[in-house]
C-alpha cells in the first residue's frame, strides 16, 4: 500500500519519538495573533529563552481588530493594550508582524494563503483552532494552545500525538445555489461533531477536484468543527496556480523545483487510510444550522428535525438546543425570521465568497429592520473588492461595509448580537454567546444564503433568488 499525504508530512517533520509514545515534531510555519500569544511571549522572558527561528513566525491583528473604525489608539482600552503587546513583542523577538499599516492585516487564516506564506508539504501551527484552514495546501496544520505556542517559539517543535487518517469522498456535481460550506456541513451532520475525534481528515472526489482554493479553505477550515484535528486536500494545478507569484511564493527556478516536491508528497494512488467515508455532492442542497453545534444541521427545504427521530445520543442537546433557539420541532425551515446578517470570518470572506453574496444583492434592498454587516477578511480582500464595485453593490443594499477582522464571528471586539436577536452567519460556530450574547442565536449558512436572508429578513432558498 502507498503512503497518503499526512503520513509522509509527518515523518518529514518528525525529530523523534519520545518516551511518552508522541512525537517531537518540528513546525515549519508558526502564525501568531494578538489574544493567545502575549502570555507565551512572557514566559519566554521568565525563563530568559529567545525566540529560536523568528524566520518561521509571522504575526497578524484579526480577533480584537475594531471593524468600523480602525484608527489608533482604538477605542476599545483592552483592544489597544493587546495591540500595543503584540507590537512589543514581535519588534523584541524580530517577528513579521501585518499590522494596520501594512495594508496586509488581515484574519491570520486568510492572510497566510493570500500572501504564499502557507504551502504544500508544510507542518503549520497557530494559536488558533481554525489553523486547519491551511491544509486546503497539502499542509498538515493545527491550532494549538498558549504553552505550546510557548513551545513553538522556543524550540520550533511541538509534542503530539499521531492520529488516524479517514479520507472523505464527496462525489458526483454541486448544484447550483450550492457552495463549499454547503459541503462541510453536510459531512458535520453525517458524521457528528464527535466523529472526527483521533482522525485527520483528507477531503478529495470530484467535487473537491472542482473547487477553487478558496472553497477548499472554506471546507478545511471547519474540520475542527467535526472533532478532527486536521484536515486537508492534496495539492493539485489548482494549488500551484494559486501560489504562482503571491509576495512569499518560490520565484522563477525554485518555484517549478517546489512544484516537482509538492507534486511528490500528495497522497499515492494507492494510499492506505484507517477508514473512509462518502458523500454525494448532487444530492446537497443549501443547508442551514438549527442549534448550538455545527453538527445540527438540516438542508433549507426540511423541517426542524423532531428530537425523537434524532440518534439517542444527540437528543439531550437537540432538546438544550429547541430551549435556547426556540424552534419549534417539525416545523419548515424556510420562512425563520432573522434579525442579522452576517458574511466574514476566516470560513467565508475571501473574495470569491464578497463576489457571490453581491452577485445575490446587486440592486436590490436589505429587509426593513435588518442590521447587515460585510466583513472583508483581509485588507487585501477589501482593496480587490473595493477595486471590482462590490462595496457600493453592499453599501447601496443596506448592509454596512467594514474593515478587515474576525468581526462577529466571535465578538471579542465591538461588532456583537444584542439579547436574543438571530443572526445569519457564515462563521463556523453556533455555540451559545458565541457572536457576543448569552442569549444571542446564531444560524450558520453561506455568504450567498446569508445575502438572500438579509434581503428577505427570513431564511430563504436562495436557489430561488439566483441571478440567470
């Protein structure tokens, strides 16, 4: 049997196995942002340790970032102290730091890619549970915790254990009004948010042999989601055509040598996996969530699921989630009022994603009484937009146009939900408080479905309100 891409990876970047059955496995690229690096930082200085590859290491503003104004010193005390750390950090231990000046900031998981930071073959790490976005490349990459961002920065290396590798088939052809989150939360829903639980995952079949690399990156950024500790996609033309001339991309002559490697470490045809799972991608349809994990999920034309019909051990938290969404149990779907519109996060706010929510929005009006946001991931993403239209396409509709961060997402900054107000979101995470209320509630779409959402104030199909 060959050798699928995560276990070659691995064995490239292990130092050596240790006594308690992991193994030391060196990181290539460590990224770092503002919330989970300052008290790693500070033990460096405890311990009198250096940063021992700052080469490796780059830094970004994302979590805390205000999005409507973005001038210094921000508004926000807290914010501002956690800006001012990163900056004395990074200048300190001679780290790259994307700041608001260098019109690169961004959102750590869509500034890695669009700058050629991240590529194939690479082990990647951040402090941040989405890192897995990054194995849309071919890269093996995880979010990790503040004493082991500590580790990192220390030694370069990290202490793991190996897991299992399932490869996920999704055949057959998308259908229109169907996109990549589409996708992942299909396969959240077939397989749990448990499911994914010692495994990495490898996402291929032809319905990921289509997709762009942005919606590979919307789909491996949600692994987390379905317990998994990675996920990626073997790197193709579509991969190398992306990295082809981004600012920290090979040039020239090492560009095509890097290419010949990259081609080298994608999974055999051969390769043996520790279990496989499949899914028809023409049998998808827009699908929304209905709970408090990205795991409830249901396709726009059902009803809410009756807890009864649900597996025994999803049915506590499907009766904790009709409590805190109050939902009603067998009814449609379709027709659920909302109160917010939300498209960002590092799920969904690249430029493709701005591009087909506007393409819904284009000359007509967010619904009377709805509060809509677009965050652009990336100040680069929000350049392009700006450059294509898109953001008088938004600002004419009614939604507000903001700067780059992780914004609603999770609320560690000022764009929030207020008390029980329902929010379309393409972000990753219902959880309960997740978007800055305790008794906020969250429906997780995409950017397209959330646009017909917010021009109609409910949850529509928006295969209906596709332009022909």
């Amino acid at each position: 049997m060959g050798e699928n891409l995560f276990n070659k990876v691995w064995k490239l970047h292990s130092v050596r196995e240790l006594p308690s059955g992991q193994t030391q496995l060196f990181i290539g690229l460590h990224l770092i942002h503002e919330v989970t690096s300052p008290q790693a930082f500070q033990m460096l200085r405890e311990r009198g340790e250096k940063v021992v590859y700052p080469g490796h290491t780059f830094a970004t503003v994302d979590h805390i970032a205000p999005t409507d104004d973005q001038t210094r010193p921000f508004k926000d005390p807290l914010a501002e102290q956690m800006m001012k750390a990163l900056e004395k950090n990074t200048k300190e231990f001679g780290i790259k730091l994307f700041d608001m000046k260098s019109q690169k900031q961004g959102i750590v998981h869509v500034i890695g890619p669009e700058l050629g930071i991240t590529q194939p073959g690479m082990t990647i790490a951040c402090g941040d549970s989405h890192t897995s976005t990054h194995g849309a490349f071919g890269a093996v990459a995880f979010g990790i915790g503040t004493s082991q961002i500590r580790d990192v920065l220390a030694t370069q290396c990290l202490a793991m254990a190996k897991p299992k590798v399932r490869r996920i088939n999704v055949t057959g052809k998308l259908g229109k009004g169907v996109y990549a989150k589409d996708v992942i939360l299909s396969i959240i829903r077939k397989l749990g948010v448990k499911g994914g639980i010692g495994y990495a995952h490898e996402y291929g079949g032809e319905v990921l042999e289509r997709m762009s690399m942005e919606e590979r990156m919307s789909i491996c950024n949600m692994s987390i989601e379905g317990g998994a500790r990675a996920g990626y996609v073997n790197p193709d033309r579509t991969t190398f055509d992306y990295i082809k001339g981004r600012e920290f991309a090979p040039k020239g002559a090492a560009f095509e040598k890097a290419v010949d490697w990259w081609k080298s470490i994608a999974s055999d045809k051969n390769a043996k996996y520790d279990d496989r799972v499949e899914l028809n991608g023409s049998k998808l349809e827009p699908t929304i969530t209905w709970g408090i994990n990205p795991g409830q999920a249901v396709g726009i034309s059902e009803n809410f699921p009756e807890v009864g019909e649900l597996p025994e051990d999803q049915q506590n938290t499907a009766r904790e989630a009709y409590e805190h969404m109050s939902f009603e149990p067998g009814k449609p779907v379709a027709g659920t009022k909302i109160d917010v519109a939300f498209i960002g996060s590092c799920t969904n706010s690249r430029i493709s994603d701005l591009r087909e929510a506007a393409r819904i929005v284009k000359g007509k009006k967010v619904a009377k009484g709805i509060r809509a946001l677009v965050v652009p991931g990336s100040q680069q993403v929000k350049k392009a937009a700006e450059k294509e239209g898109l953001d008088r396409i938004f600002s004419e509709a009614g939604f507000e146009w903001r700067g780059a961060g992780c914004s609603m997402c999770l609320a560690m900054n000022p764009d929030k939900l207020k008390g029980r107000e329902i929010c379309a979101s393409s972000s990753n995470r219902n959880f309960k408080g997740r978007q800055g209320s305790a008794t906020g509630r969250t429906i997780l779409m995409s950017p397209a479905m959330v646009a017909a959402a917010a021009l109609n104030g409910k949850l529509v199909d928006v295969r209906d309100h596709l332009p022909n």
